[in-house]
C-alpha cells in the first residue's frame, strides 16, 4: 500500500457535495447566517443540562422514551408515533434510507433546503427537483407531474428554507391527492413555530388523513437548542417502526433529552421569544421593502433577497459591518437575530442598491 492509496467508496458519493454551514468567522461577528435562535438558552434548559451531565458516563435511553412520552402529551398523539434523532436533518436521513435505494428518484421543490439533495444522495436514490413558483412557493401541479412509478418520497419545506413562503392547505391537499399512497410525503416543519398559527400546516393533525405522510420537526430553531441537535417525526405507526431502523442507535444523546424535555415545560418563555423574533422579522422586511428590496413573504426567522445581481453587494457591506449572512448562486438568506443585531444589518445595507 503506499501513502497515495485511497479507500474505495460508493459511486454515488461522486456526485454529493459536503453540506457547507453558515459562516462564523474570528473575532467578534453578528451571526446571522444559521437560522438560530439568538437569544440565550432558558434557565431551565441550562439547569437541566448542569444536572444531567453528571451520568454523562451512561448511554442515553435510546430510544428517548420520557421525551416521546411528552411529545405525544402535548402533541395529541401516542409515543409510537414519533421517532428522535440527531436533529431533524438526522431523521429525514434515516427516512430516506428506510425507503430509497439506487434506481429510485426524489422529488423536491428548488430551491429548497440544501441538504435535501445530499440525503438522497447517500441513500443511494436520484434527487428530482422541481422549480418554484415565481413568487418562491411551492409548484405543486409541477411537483405532481414529478412523480413516476421510480419516486418514492417527496420533500415539502414549510416555510420554504431559504425563501421564507409557506405551503398552505389548498396546496398541500392538491398534491396529496395525485401522489400515490405508496410514495411517502415529507412535511418537513423546522419553521413551524415562526408561521402564522390561524393559516399553517400541522402535520399532527395531516398525519392522520394521510397515512403516508411524515412530519418533521427540531428543537434548534424555536427553543434554542442548536447545539445539542434534537429534531423528531411524527407519523402512522408503521412507518415511524421502518425509520426506526435505520436510525443510528444512540443518536440523540443524554444532553439533549434532558434539555428539549426542559424546553417544552417553558411554552410561555419559548413562545415570547418566537413573538419577538416574529415582529423583528416583520420590522426588517418592511424597512427594506420600504427601501426598495424585492422580498418573498417570509414565515420563518429569516428572509431571502433574490437574484444573482444584488448577491454579492449585499454579502459584501454586511462583511464589512461584520455580519455574517448565508449566500446562494440565486440569493441571500438573511436570519433574524436580536433587535439590536437586526438594526444593525439595517444600517449595514443603507447604502446597498436595490437590484
């Protein structure tokens, strides 16, 4: 063997690009680039997680069963029903490896949530993406042409990461009926918690008119739990049984348990802090319409410039005022920090033109 023998690997990694996270960078920088919640974990998640790390040398209970039991309280649902993961990205992972291999395909909408493609990628299966609309939501009549006897899942992002715009009922229930009761149907709801509560989607209650449908969600955005990857689906028992197997053993650690188990007993400090990120999000779209900005209805943390042309403008002025921000070939996302951080974002693009 010599020193320049590599190992062999499969032939679908040679298309598969590594996810690429939002961007820090050293010294002191405004991080507005990964969606997170910019306020300080809760007392009690903290307390939770203090107490929690003296067993660290014990294995977590593996298949999170306080947490389930919790989630399906105050859920509505029973404990079968859901299954955790290392984040929700983890679940949709195990999801697809439950039900793709070489030679099936995946619909998604795109743009759409990056690492759509590299988890089908590694299950082996051919990602089928489907533009949006002009105003950035969903295509659903396009998404349902989409779907052959080789689709085996679809993938639906609501809010749409990164553009913000939401599926709603009409659209959703259009789908539903064209795609084949065989072919699973993600609802992945990350941004749940930041739409608006009198019009979204609740896959709590989809997944019982669609037994073929499976809902995502995480612990990251909402409660604040970015660093300790917590995500969950819920779904008809059967199918939460096959995602089970392929879901990595352990893959939700102690920590985190405890933490989104602590998370969930604080609504009102979690729903004061989405209320507050919710009327930001409103307060800096409307300045930078107001000044020109082309900006898709947005109902999560964040918000989407389009266009190649301002792209780079826009990435380089908040480079310069230190803000971090998260860019695509097609656009900017732009996640909604503190009041403090998104006025200063504001005077960073003051004197950015409107392309």
């Amino acid at each position: 063997m010599t020193e320049t023998a590599r190992i062999r690997t499969r032939k679908a990694l040679e298309a598969i690009a590594t996810y690429k996270p939002g961007k820090g960078r050293p010294g002191k920088v405004t991080k507005l680039s990964s969606n997170e919640n910019p306020f300080a974990p809760l007392d009690a998640v903290t307390e939770a997680v203090a107490e929690a790390a003296t067993a660290l040398n014990r294995y977590p209970d593996m298949v999170s069963t306080m947490l389930r039991e919790t989630l399906a309280q105050t859920l509505g649902l029973s404990a079968e029903q859901f299954v955790l993961g290392n984040g929700s990205c983890s679940v949709i992972q195990s999801l697809l490896l439950a039900v793709a291999e070489s030679g099936d395909e995946v619909v998604m909408p795109w743009r759409s949530f990056e690492a759509y493609p590299i988890l089908v990628g590694v299950s082996g299966a051919t990602a089928v993406p489907v533009p949006l609309r002009p105003d950035f939501s969903h295509d659903v009549e396009a998404l349902a042409d989409a779907v052959t006897d080789r689709t085996r899942a679809v993938l639906l992002c609501t809010p749409n990461n990164p553009t913000g715009t939401p599926l709603r009922r009409d659209d959703l229930t259009y789908l539903m009926e064209r795609v084949p009761g065989d072919v699973v149907v993600l609802l992945d709801e990350a941004y749940f918690d930041f739409d608006d509560p009198t019009e979204r989607l609740d896959g709590t209650e989809l997944i019982e008119t669609y037994p073929n449908l499976i809902a995502a969600r995480t612990f990251s955005k909402a409660y604040g739990l970015a660093g300790l990857r917590v995500g969950y689906a819920m779904a008809q028992v059967s199918t939460i049984e096959e995602v089970w197997k392929t879901t990595v053993p352990f893959s939700t650690n102690a920590l985190a348990q405890v933490a989104a188990l602590a998370a969930l007993g604080e609504a009102e400090a979690v729903g004061e802090q989405v209320r507050t990120i919710v009327a930001e999000r409103e307060r800096v779209c409307e300045t930078l319409r107001r000044a020109g900005w082309q900006i898709p209805d947005t109902r999560a943390n964040f918000l989407w410039i389009p266009g190649e042309a301002g792209r780079d403008a826009v990435v380089a002025a908040c480079e310069d005022a230190a803000i971090s921000v998260r860019a695509f070939p097609d656009g900017v996302r732009i996640s909604i920090g503190a009041p403090e951080e998104n006025s200063q974002l504001l005077a960073a693009l003051e004197g950015v033109t409107p392309r």
